[in-house]
C-alpha cells in the first residue's frame, strides 16, 4: 500500500507505549494551556483566554489522534 503522494509504503504504526507516552505529553500542554486561559479570564483578557482554551482543546484534539489513530 502506497502512502497519499504515492512515495513509497505506510510508515508502520506506532507501538502502544509511544502512543500513551504522547498522549501524555499532550495532557500536560493541554493543562499548561487551560491554566493560561484561565489566568488570562481572571486577569480581564478574554481574548488571551480565549486563544488559551482554543489551543487546550486543539492539543487534546491532536494527543486523542494519536492515541487512537497509531
């Protein structure tokens, strides 16, 4: 099976271990990024706050891709 642009073959996927190591990783940028928002919210600047959880709940996003796509 050839990868989208036809180079060559599907990388093979990630052990199980890697995909948890970074879905981990994920959560604690994930929570770096709520604790931001939140400080931001309290600090009276919603739009910082807003970008906060927007990239909280991208980096979850991602880190639940990884997890369950390999």
């Amino acid at each position: 099976m050839t990868t989208s642009n036809g180079s060559g073959p599907d990388p093979a996927p990630r052990p199980l271990v890697e995909r948890i190591g970074l879905a981990l990783v994920a959560l604690v940028l994930a929570a770096l990024f709520a604790v931001v928002a939140v400080a931001s919210f309290v600090g009276g600047e919603p739009f910082l706050g807003v970008m906060g959880v927007i990239g909280c709940v991208m980096v979850l996003w991602v880190g639940a891709l990884t997890l369950i796509r390999g």
